[in-house]
C-alpha cells in the first residue's frame, strides 16, 4: 500500500462561510472572481502535483 504524504499532514479547520447578504451584487461579481482565480490556482497546483507523482512513479518503474 502506498503512502500518500498527504494523510501526514494535520487537518486544517475549514475557514468560516463569509456573510454575503451584506455585498452588493458587484461585489459578489468580484468575490466569486476571486474565488474562481483560487480555484484555478489550486487546479495549477494540482497538476503540478500530479506531474510530479507521475514523473516519479515512471521513474521508479523503469529502474
């Protein structure tokens, strides 16, 4: 069984849920933008991650 490093890693507690009844429609344009550019950037990261696990594995399998 493999052992993904991530489990080693202690649990963040979820940040709390933001009060959007108080922001304008424009501000909730701009908060989900910036929302959507985290997401992206998770995305990257995870690619990258990804890649990398990949590259090794291949690495290993051939070695």
């Amino acid at each position: 069984m493999a052992l993904d490093t991530d489990e080693l890693e202690p649990r963040k507690p979820k940040p709390a849920l933001k009060d959007l009844s108080t922001l304008s429609v424009g501000e909730l344009k701009d908060y989900i933008a910036g929302l959507e550019a985290e997401i992206a950037r998770a995305r990257t990261f995870i690619d990258a991650k990804e890649a990398h696990k990949n590259a090794a594995e291949a690495f290993f399998k051939k070695g």
